[in-house]
C-alpha cells in the first residue's frame, strides 16, 4: 500500500467568534477581546498558521492583530462602531472573511437600566429587584448586583451577586439589611459576552419618602426646556420613580401647567416642550416614589426660553397728521414678539399717475419709537405702507398693506430748459410761450400765469393748456424779455396753492420793424420820384435833344404862313417882352433879302417855335 499525501489547500470556513468582552466598566476608553472559535482540521485543508483579527471604523485607522491564539485584545472608544473581520491563514493562503458589527459599549450596560428595587412586605428584608425589558437580550443570562452601602462605597467595599436568570425574567429577589441606605447596580453576561455596568441607584430599605428634589438645567431653546434630576444618594430617603413639574409663564397668567415624567436613571432628561419664546416660566418639581410618596421643591425654578423670530406682524396700522409731505405711522405690536423687538421695518410704494402703477420707493429702518414720521412725501399722491418688527433673531411676515392719500400743495417749481419764449413766425408783435408740465404737481393743476418781464414792461396772462400766444402792445421795442410761469392748483374747498415761479426762460426781442419791408417801400418810392423826374426832364430839355440829334444837312423849309401867325400869337401870351423882342428881331431879319439871310431868320423862327412849344406846355 502506498500512501500520498494531497497538496494543501486554502483554508475552507472562515472562523467565527465564541465572544466579546468589553473591560467593565467601560468609560471613555476600555479593551475588547474577541474569543475565536477552533476551526477544524478538516477545515484547514493544510497547515494552521494564524488568524487575522480586524477592526476598523469610518473615522479612525483600521487596527489587525496577527496571531496564533484564540484572544485578540484591542483598545477602543466607546462611542464607536466597530466593523470586525475574522481570517485564517495556513500555508497556501487565508480563508473567507467572517464579518459582524460590534456594538457599542456604552449601549450594553443599558440593556438593564430602569432598575429599582422594593420591599415585598413592611415586614420582610426581602428587596425584589427588576429592570425593564424592552431591549434586554431574549435568551438565559446571569445577571450580577453589585451593590454597598451609600455611606462606604469605595471599590473595595462592592459586593457582587450573581443569579441566574432565564429568558423573559426581569426579576429576582435579595435579602438585605434593614434601615440603612445602598446604592447598587446591575449587569449580566452570557457566554463570554459581558455588558458593562448600568447606573448607580439608591434604596432605603425601609422605603420612606424621596428627598427634595433638586433639577439642573441643561438644554433650552426657543420653545422648550430640558433639566436632568440630580439623584445623590442620601441616607433615608426613598428611591425617586416619577418627576413632576408645574410650571407657568406670565402669559397664561395663574394657570399652572404640569407633566410627568418616569424616571429611573442618572441619565434620564425632562423636556417641556410647546412653550412660548422668550417667556420667563415659574417651574416647581415633585419627586415621587413608586409607592407614590412624593417630595415638592422647596424653591421655584425660573428659565426664560431663548428667543425666536416674530410670529405674527403688527397690527392696527393708521396715519396720523396727515399733511402734503409726511405723515405719521402709528400701529399696535406684533401679539407674539417671542423675543424683544429692537427695531420696525416700513415699506414704503407710490401709485403712478401715469400708468396707474405701484413703484416701491424704499425701506425704511427705524429704532424703537411711539411713532414714525414719513416725510418729503409728494403731495396729492396714494401712497402704501407696510410695517414688519424685527428681534434679534429674524424679522416678522409683512403686516397688511395700509393706504393713505397726502393732501394737496403747490406744484414743482419749473428748471431751467422748462420755459421757452419765442416770437410768431409772421408778425414780430406776438409771444408765444411754451413749457413742460411739472414733473411733481402735488395736486390738480387749475390754471398757469405766464408773465412775460423786460426793461419797463411786465405782462401777465392765466391759461389752461401749456402753450400760450400774447399779443404785444408795440408802442415801442422790447428788448430782451424774459418768460416766467407759476403753476396754480386748487382743491375742492377752491383754495388754490401757487408754485414758485419758474426760472426765467430764454431772451427775445419784440416790436421790431420789418426792414425788408421798408426797403422794399422806399426803392418803389424812389422809383416813382425817379420815373416824374425823367419825364419832367425829357420835357424840359427836348430841344437840347433835338439839336443833338439834328441832321448835318438842313433842307430849306418855308413855315406857312398860317403857323407863324399862331405861334407867334401863343409866344404873345405867354410872355409879351420876351415876345416883342422877338418880333423885332424878325422884322428886322425880313428887312434882308438875301438867300442866307431868309435861312438864318428861317432857322431862328423854328427856334422860337420850340420854344415858344415849351412855354405852352408849362402854362397848361
């Protein structure tokens, strides 16, 4: 027969755990020991060499321990959760992981808290003690009380009994000495696992009534308040299992509110809570046995709650010396301040004229005051206010929207760029005056007074519209007339509220002559005059004209004798001396009788002829 031996393998199972054990008691920090289950040669499949323990927690450093043996101790916070892994490891390699998570330690102990202990009869030294089982393990444990006199409870002086018990007991009992005072406390174990130790409690064995009870506080907010009990030890009084408080605020006046708590541990809180903020509460505690014996604070515990953010808005808004540019906000503060209110906020909005639109002009932050004062308001002008108070925590919901209407007053006075003055475009004699509306006309404009102001000259016209022609009185020129307009606005009582008057428009000249005009008139004058004068000259001076124009070569003419007799006739009337001279001369020409003498007499009797034409024409 031949004998092999097959290759080694990785090892099959994964080992397991018997138990834990946390160091009782376990404080801040303690060590766990993890006891490891043999694994079974068949499972190694080779050559066991050692396990591999691991612990890790999301905020700390994975810790692993590598050993041979069935014990691997860590040290742990007891705050923490612990994932374990579990590994065995033979020559080839190591097995499957096995992984649980650890409990806390702290939460062990308290498996068993709510303890308490009581006399079966007046008559017996017998005490029953029990816990509560709500989240007690459901399974056979031993449970362990360590327990001492209250007087001498110093670690040497702790007596431990254990007893047995089974699945869903919550009970046993324990004969001790009577009249004296002890302090004791529970813990159990099962396997190698072993909870830590739950509170210190103390009992009279003769079960009188709780000492005065005494109460901290720890915690408080906005709406409600936490105390813990301070449960000292002290001889002769019995152990406290309810707590009652009665407390009142000054807004529920002589009303006194009570609840009631269990309790059963140092580390039971009271929390009273759907309280009003910022309110001084008049609290008064009772510590009560399970027999119902009962102690009442000998003193009245007073907490005011924090503060919160207003509740409610104010109320009761109202407008007080109402004028054209302010009023005076009034209203009642908010019913639930919760808190002390340090300061109000007012929205103020406009209504535009225009587009019959709201407009948010500003939020206004104001101390504490009996009143607030809007002011540079416009007047004749629908206004919105909204009002909100403000503590140290926040600002209240906006109260609702208060309206108010500003009385009447005189319109803006108009700028520079507002007034303009110029004059018509077809006669010099008319202004024409033109300006803008106001931009703030704090009311109903009725009418506008334009007056139009030079050097000695002042004129003044009402109009309704915003354009004005004014005709102008030219006795004389007006040099640099200026125009100014005053916006008058009338209520329905017909009290009228007069502007300032604008600034002064832009200078112009009136009653100036038309030049081109007269121009035009004295060159037709002088055209007329010009037009006389030529023909008054062409008639005086024809016969300079015809003897410039006269031919160089004369033919003879023999005037008939009948023109001679009536030009002469008509040179008679007109001037007789001059005439007879005349005559003279040409009877004595006639006397010649030579061919150049008759040219020569021929000559002149046309000469006279002219003239005496002229002189004719100048007596008619």
């Amino acid at each position: 027969m031949k004998y092999f031996q097959t290759p080694p393998l990785n090892p099959s199972f994964p080992p397991s755990i018997i138990g834990y054990r946390y160091q009782s008691p376990c404080y801040k920090n303690c060590e766990l020991c993890i006891f490891i289950r043999d694994i079974p040669l068949i499972n190694l499949n080779g050559e066991f060499r050692y396990f591999t323990t691991i612990l890790e927690t999301p905020h700390q450093p994975y810790k692993s321990i590598e050993d041979s043996s069935r014990k691997h101790c860590f040290a742990i916070q007891t705050e923490n959760v612990y994932n374990l892994t579990l590994s065995a490891t033979n020559e080839e390699g190591s097995s499957p992981d096995y992984t649980a998570i650890l409990p806390k330690p702290s939460e062990l102990g308290r498996d068993l808290n709510g303890l308490y202990g009581e006399r079966q009869n007046p008559s017996s030294d017998v005490i029953k003690f029990s816990w509560n089982t709500e989240n007690s393990e459901e399974r056979d444990m031993n449970v362990t009380l360590l327990y001492c006199l209250s007087t001498s409870c110093s670690e040497g002086s702790i007596i431990e009994h254990t007893e047995f018990v089974k699945s869903g007991d919550n009970s046993f009992n324990l004969t001790l000495s009577r009249n004296l005072m002890y302090k004791y406390a529970l813990k159990y174990s099962f396997g190698s696992l072993e909870s830590g130790i739950s509170d210190w409690i103390c009992i009279f064995t003769e079960g009188r009534v709780p000492d005065i009870p005494e109460i901290t506080l720890i915690d408080k907010t906005s709406s409600s308040l936490t105390f813990k009990l301070n449960r000292e030890c002290k001889e002769n009084y019995g152990f406290v299992n309810e707590v009652m408080f009665e407390y009142r605020s000054k807004n529920d006046g002589e009303t006194w509110k009570n609840e009631t708590f269990q309790s059963y541990s140092n580390n039971d809180v009271f929390k009273l809570e759907d309280l009003d903020s910022h309110v001084e509460y008049e609290i008064v505690v009772t510590a009560i046995t399970k027999k119902k014996l009962q102690t009442k604070s000998s003193i009245v515990y007073k907490e005011v709650t924090n503060e919160n953010i207003p509740e409610t808005p104010p109320t009761n808004i109202t407008a007080l010396n109402l004028t054209s540019t302010s009023v005076i906000i009034d209203f009642s503060e908010t019913e639930y301040p919760n808190g002390r209110i340090i300061s109000h906020e007012i929205s103020l909005a406009k209504k535009n004229k225009n587009d019959n639109e709201w407009s948010k002009i500003k939020v206004f932050r104001y101390n504490l005051n009996d009143s607030y004062i809007l002011d540079e308001l416009e007047g004749y002008t629908n206004y919105s206010v909204k009002v909100r108070s403000i503590n140290a925590k926040g600002e209240s919901p906006w109260s609702k929207t208060f309206y108010f209407f500003t009385a009447m007053r005189a319109a803006e006075q108009l700028s520079h760029g507002q007034v303009t003055l110029e004059d018509d475009n077809d006669d010099s004699s008319i202004a024409v005056v033109k300006w803008q509306e106001p931009s703030i006309k704090n009311g109903i404009i009725f009418y506008y007074n334009v007056t139009l102001r030079g050097k000695d000259f002042n004129l003044t016209d009402q109009v309704t519209n915003r354009v004005s022609s004014i005709a102008l009185d030219c006795t004389k020129k007006l040099v640099n007339v200026k125009a100014y307009i005053t916006t008058v606005n009338r209520d329905l009582n017909g009290v009228e509220y007069v502007s300032k008057e604008s600034q002064p428009s832009n200078s112009s000249d009136f009653c100036i002559p038309d030049t081109s005009k007269i121009l035009l008139i004295i060159f037709l004058v002088c055209g007329i005059v010009a037009v006389i004068l030529l023909i008054i000259g062409v008639s005086c001076f024809r016969k300079y004209f015809k003897k410039w124009f006269r031919p160089f070569k004369y033919e003879e003419k023999t005037p008939p004798a009948a023109e001679l007799q009536v030009i002469e006739k008509h040179y008679e009337e007109c001037s007789k001396t001059t005439i007879s001279d005349d005559n003279d001369k040409i009877n004595t020409d006639q006397t010649r009788s030579n061919n150049e003498q008759s040219f020569v007499l021929l000559d002149s009797i046309v000469e006279k002829a002219s003239i005496l034409h002229s002189y004719q024409t100048d007596c008619k």
